[in-house]
C-alpha cells in the first residue's frame, strides 16, 4: 500500500513540476511573446533562473520591447461585436490593438495612440468613416496613416481610402489587407 501511494505522489508531483514548466501566456498572445514565456519557464524549471532574480520585471521589458516593436491597428466601428472579432483575428496576427467606437473618438485616439493602420466602418454615430477618413486626409500629421474601409456596402465610393473590404469579411483577408497595408508584425 506504502509503495502506491508513493507512486501516487510522484505522479501528482511530477504533473504539477509539468505544469508549472508550461507557458502561461494566452493564445491571443503574439508568438515572439509567447517564445519569450516558454523560454523564461524553461530556464526557471531547469534551475538556471531563480524566482525573485528573474521575476516578473525582465518578461515586462522584454514584453515592452517586444509589443514596442508590434505595428498598430485602430479599430473603429460602433458595434463592439464587430470591434472584438476584428480585435481577435489581429491580435492574433501580431498586431497592437486600440478601439474606437465613432470617427469623433478615434481622432482622440489618434492624437495619443499614432496607429500604422486605421480600419473603420463607414455608418456610425457622432462622426461616420466618410467624416472620419476626410479629417485625417486633411491634417499633413496623419494624411499617410493607410485606412482600411469595412462597410456592408463594399461599393461605397470613398476616394482617398487605401482598400475597402465589404461585410460579411472573410477573416484571412482582413489579415492580407492589415500586412500589405500596415505592413507585418514587428
């Protein structure tokens, strides 16, 4: 019975010893995060780092720096449902991320957030894409951010937008349209 139970506890500690040795980062997370994670877990489960030497500030930098070097995307549409789907499928290709639910509050989130790409409905509340797309042609600061137009309507005619994608979208073509206009990650 004795030798069962310490078999018991083996595997039980040999499971936790495995779990603890895994990656914790989520899948939205950008791969070179993600190898960066597993390579610290690595070296701590081989002994090489100690708890409080590493910790958590070195994979902050190397965060920082990582996501420093991420091109960014806006995301401008009055549905959050639409928001999020855009949000997970960029995320997902290793963009950085940032919402705006109206043409108004995007323009503020540009002042302090300068994206790589724009990608905006056309029919929204308080200021709509075709307002929002005309203000920033407009000022010299942001007239070369690229703008990714998604409409219901794929033939609205906005002339000075750099693609326009209709919805119902096909997922990887937003990821094509994101790399060839706001360029790929990193």
């Amino acid at each position: 019975m004795m030798a069962a139970d310490r078999a018991r506890g083996e595997r039980r500690r040999e499971q936790a010893r495995a779990r603890r040795a895994r990656p914790t980062a989520s899948p939205a997370a950008p791969a070179l995060v993600e190898a960066t994670l597993g390579d610290f877990f690595e070296l701590k489960r081989r002994g090489k780092l100690r708890a409080r030497s590493a910790g958590p500030g070195i994979i902050a930098s190397r965060r920082r720096r990582l996501i420093s070097r991420m091109k960014r995307i806006l995301i401008v549409d009055d549905e959050s449902s639409m928001r999020f789907l855009l949000r997970m499928i960029l995320e997902n290709a290793g963009y950085e991320i940032l919402e705006a639910h109206h043409g108004a509050a995007a323009l503020e989130r540009i002042n302090e957030w300068r994206p790589d790409l724009v990608v905006t409905d056309l029919m929204m509340p308080v200021m709509n894409g075709r307002d929002l797309v005309g203000r920033l042609r407009a000022d010299p600061e942001t007239a070369g951010i690229p703008i990714l137009l998604l409409s219901a309507n794929p033939q609205a005619e906005v002339a000075t937008v750099d693609a326009v994608m209709g919805k119902p979208f096909d997922p990887e073509a937003v990821v094509v349209a994101a790399r060839s206009l706001a360029g790929s990650r990193g």
